[in-house]
C-alpha cells in the first residue's frame, strides 16, 4: 500500500525508482517507464548488495506491519535484520540518503495487551518507550539502526513514524471502526493520515537540506474520531497530562519536526462538515 504510493509519487515527480518486493504479483499496477520492479529476499545480503548498487537514496518500506502478521520471530527477523540489512549494505555501498518507514507503534501503546497511557500530551519524538509487543520492539530497533548507521557511515536518515494509514475505502473502514467505538483506538490515540501524504512526507525526507540522523513524527493534524480529542483523553487515558493537550480534534501526537524539518503539512482530510465524515470527496 505504501509502498506502491511512495513509487508513483516518486516516479511522476521524475525519479528513476528500483521497485524492490518479494512476489511479482504485489510488484503489479507500478507505473512504467522510469519504475523497474525487482523481486527477492531483503534478508538475501548478495541480493541486497544488488539492489542498492549504483543508486543515490534508499526507502526502506519493507516490513511486517503488526504482531500479528507472523510468528514473533518473523516479525522481529524481518523487521530488524531486514532493516540492518538494507541500511548498513546501502552505506557500506555509498548511498548517503535514506528515509526509514518506522511506526507510532514504536511507543508501545498501540498494540499493548495491559493499559498504557502516554507520558505527555501532546506526544513528541522523545516520548519513553512503553512496548512490550515485538512489533513496537522490532520497530523501536529500527529506529536505533537508522540512527546507529547515520553515525557511523555520515549521510542523512530520516525515520519517519506514521500512525495508521489509509485513504479510499480503507479510511472509510477505519474511521467506521473508530466512531462505532473510540476505546478501540486508544493506544493508537487515533491518530491518522492518509497514504498519499505518507508518500509525499517521504519525498520531503529525500529532498530537504538534512545531515545526520532525525527522528520525525508525522500525522494528521486531527484524529479520526466525532468527539473532540479532550473528551477523548480524559475518559479513555484519565492519567495522560492535560494541561497541553489541543483542542477540538487536534491530534494528541507533536507535528513540530515534520513542519519545521520537513517542511510538511497534510492536505488531504476526511472532515467535510457531514456528521460521520463517511461521504466527502476528500478520501
């Protein structure tokens, strides 16, 4: 889903872009001309020499997304040594830019078993880290990997944490899930954006005048729930800190990095003034 977004985005605005995924058939619908799909194994290192050969920047979007799309020793196999893999061969090769997909789930809430509340509202970069499930793990590792690499090769990493992501009938499932039941979404503090701004963020992590590691929020500016976000914080995380929280439906995750490093600035949204914010064109 991402994946195939960040490539359209990256080949229409003039990209020569190496396309990498296991299967062809998830490699199929990838525009043509400046796209050249290749298939393998991440966790192959002669492949991942490769496929990093001769470009100028990496996105590593490769993972699987939840705890539960494998055992945890899949999760955390993929997610961690695929990640290694991909940043320290594409440094050791001499690619000096690379934009990592981590996860707001790399703070522990999301996909926790035991009630966890955030420490601070709104929740920045510097937030503790909370997980005790291995995707948040996996992805947590990640992040030190990008910046473990960033240190010892130079160059520009970006980890880039997203909340969920959809646009299309994939939002409009979710933002169903979510208003039927806001308890259901917080650990995820109902957070949200839509995958063409995910796309776009990431070619702002390729583009703008960055050095070192940086490690960058980017959501929404709202939540996907009716009810405004205090209302939400108090009855569902009763012990997070208030006193800064914003108003209305303002998302409870910190925005600064991605507007100040990134330049970046959401312009798709799901509010259009209905009730159930189900029907608008802007999805």
């Amino acid at each position: 889903m991402l994946g195939q977004e960040v490539v359209a985005q990256l080949a229409a605005a003039g990209w020569t872009v190496r396309a990498h995924d296991r299967t062809a058939l998830a490699s199929s619908g990838l525009p043509g001309g400046s796209v050249e799909p290749v298939l393998g194994d991440l966790l192959d290192p002669g492949h991942a020499r490769e496929l990093v050969d001769g470009v100028d920047a990496v996105v590593h979007a490769a993972a699987l997304p939840s705890p539960n799309s494998g055992t945890p020793q899949e999760v955390f196999t993929v997610n961690v040594q695929g990640t290694y893999q991909v940043l320290d061969t594409a440094a050791r090769a001499g690619v000096r830019r690379m934009v990592h997909i981590s996860s707001l789930s790399a703070l522990g809430l999301a996909w926790s078993t035991v009630y966890r509340a955030p420490a601070e509202i709104p929740v920045t970069e510097g937030h503790p880290y909370l997980a005790e499930d291995v995707y948040g793990l996996s992805k947590h590792i990640g992040e030190l990997i990008a910046e473990t690499t960033a240190r010892r090769w130079g160059g520009t990493v970006v980890s880039l944490r997203f909340p969920f992501l959809g646009s299309g009938q994939r939002l409009r499932r979710h933002l169903t899930w979510v208003q039927e039941d806001p308890a259901r979404d917080r650990g995820g503090l109902w957070g949200w954006l839509d995958t063409r701004d995910a796309a776009r963020s990431v070619e702002a992590a390729l583009t703008r005048p960055l050095t070192g590691f940086h490690l960058i929020n980017v959501a929404a500016p709202d939540t996907t729930a009716l009810q405004p976000t205090r209302e939400l914080l108090s009855r569902h995380h009763p012990t997070a800190p208030l006193a800064d929280a914003p108003d209305a439906f303002g998302t409870p995750y910190s925005t600064r990095r991605s507007t100040e490093l990134l330049g970046f600035t959401p312009i798709h949204t799901w509010r259009d003034g209905t009730p159930a914010g189900l029907t608008g064109e802007q999805i």
